[in-house]
C-alpha cells in the first residue's frame, strides 16, 4: 500500500509539473506559399531593392476562411498550454504605422535601415515561434479533404524547429473544421518538437546576430585602442561577461565592421522581463557610452533577432 501511495505521488508531481510548465508564446500566420497562390502579395523598397513580400493585411480582409483557419489552430495550440497572440490585431497595427516606421534613420546622417513587414510584426508582438499553416481542399467523388502544412519557426533566428503535414479525412464540414480536425490528428510530435526546442533554448539562450558598424564621420575605427586594448576586443570580453555560457562566434570583422552570429542571450532579465536583441544589445550601447570609451551608438533592428549597433553617433 505504501509503495502504491507513492507511486500516486510521483505521478501527480509529475503531471502538475508538466502542467505548469511555461510553453512558448505563438503567433500564427499563412505561409509564404498560401499567400502567392492566392496573390496575397506586395512589394516594398529594402536599402534599394525589391523585395516581394507576403501582404498579412490584404489577407485578413479578403479572404474569408483565413481569420476562422488560424482562431480554429489557435484554439487546437492554446488547448495544449501555448500563449497565442492575436495575428490579425498585429497585422493591423503594424501597416497601419508602415509609413512612419519603415525606416530609422540616423539624427545627422539620415543613414537608414529598413525592416520587411514580417520583421516588423515580430518586433512588435514579441512572440517566441511563428506558426505558418498551408491548406489545400481536395475534391474527390467520395467527398472532400483537406491537405495542410504546418511548419514552427524561431522567430528570433527564422529556423525551422517544428514541421508536420497531413491529410485529413473526407468529410462535409467547412474548410476550417476539416483542417482542424486534421491538424489534431497530428498534432502530438509537432507539439513535442516545440516543447524540446523551447527547452533547449531556455537552457542554452536563444540566438541572435549582432552587427557593430561605424558611421563614416566618426573619426575612430574598431582597432582604436581603449586601455591598450582594440575595441573590437572590448566588445568581445563584455560578450564573453553577458551572453549566455560567453558563446558567440565573431564570423567577420575589419576596422569599420564586425558581424557576431550565434549569440546567445538569455530570455528573461534578473527582474523576469523577456529579453531581445534591442534590450541586450542596448546593454552594449551604455557599455560603450561609459568610460573609457564614451561612445555614441544607435541601435536599430531587423525583427527579433538581429541588431545593428552603429557607433559614433546617435
């Protein structure tokens, strides 16, 4: 009996913790591809070229199964302990405000920056993994079914970390019902994917790319020398003093330049607040604005995960 008691124990303690284990925040979107084959798609200026881009907005407003697809898959992840934050609402707000932020410019140079509207909408909504769903109905002599591709990827680094694809059953029910129950029936590794990533990313950090540029009018370079030391090496010990186990990998460098991928930073500050590029590389910047070097830095974005430090002004 006490054996039997125990066991209870543990496998309560161990459902509870599993319970109360903290999920990523999710945000849900239509793929790249769903958006092409519907012509859901716009062009947009980035430093000078062209770029074609899915139109999220455009989406929402004309097609009429979008919004009911993603509520029914957000209702299917929401179910398994995720925070998914509302794409449409997002959307919105970010092409609603395109126009002013579009581009961050320099106070005195005007030197620019631009971000796509995908990078916006994860800058803004902060979401940990970005859902990406397809769908295609499949119409046969028996009925209907529903094909889908559902793939989860870091929104700070665009990595594929979770995929499942299926067909569902023939069945009559609308376009969104068939796909979610579709989607359950394979739901259970997608799922189990996500969780590992995510705890792996706790663990280790997640990743960012960091780029440190100067501004052409700054009289002084990377190799200038701050204490006897190149400040290319000064920004290489306080990463090795703040990122998470001191892992980045310096890819490039020269005396105007120096590009660090694989940054790992944590993802909650001591006081619980989630970190992102902005708020870690913003740590550099009053580094750097301190003494000896008394820098003056920008720091501007392309979505989540990567951060643009830019030193002699502002």
């Amino acid at each position: 009996m006490k054996k039997f008691f125990l066991l209870f124990i543990l496998i309560v303690s161990g459902t509870i913790a599993h319970a109360q284990e903290k999920k990523p925040t999710l945000m849900i979107l239509p793929s790249d591809n769903w958006c092409e084959s519907r012509y859901f798609m716009s062009t947009y200026e980035n430093m000078g070229m062209q770029v074609n881009t899915p139109n999220y907005q455009q989406a929402f407003v004309e097609d009429s199964e979008l919004p009911l697809v993603i509520s029914k898959l957000g209702g299917v992840l929401t179910s398994r302990g995720y925070s998914v934050k509302d794409a449409e609402m997002e959307t919105k707000a970010v092409y609603a405000r395109m126009a002013e932020d579009n581009l961050a410019m320099s106070k005195t140079s005007g030197a620019s920056i631009a971000e796509s509207p995908l990078d916006m909408i994860k800058r803004r909504a902060k979401m940990d993994i970005l859902i990406q769903i397809w769908w295609k109905v499949n119409r046969e002599a028996a009925g209907k079914s529903v094909s889908f591709i559902l793939e989860a990827f870091d929104a700070y680094t665009s990595k594929r970390i979770a995929t499942s694809s299926g067909t569902g059953n023939i069945s009559n029910e609308i376009v969104p019902v068939m796909l979610e129950q579709a989607v359950l029936d394979h739901i259970q590794e997608f799922d189990l994917q996500m969780v590992q990533y995510y705890q792996e990313m706790q663990h280790k950090g997640r990743e960012i790319v960091l780029t440190v540029r100067i501004w052409d009018n700054w009289e002084n370079d990377l190799e200038t020398e701050y204490g006897g030391e190149e400040l290319l090496d000064c920004i290489q010990e306080w990463l090795t003093e703040n990122a998470v186990n001191g892992v980045f990998n310096l890819s490039d460098a020269t005396e105007n330049f120096a590009q660090f991928e694989q940054v790992r930073i944590p993802l909650f500050d001591e006081k619980g607040k989630a970190v992102d590029a902005r708020s870690f590389v913003t740590g550099l910047r009053k580094h750097l604005a301190g003494a000896p070097f008394n820098i003056p830095a920008k720091v501007m974005l392309r979505g989540l995960g990567e951060a643009n430090l830019i030193l002699g002004e502002k």
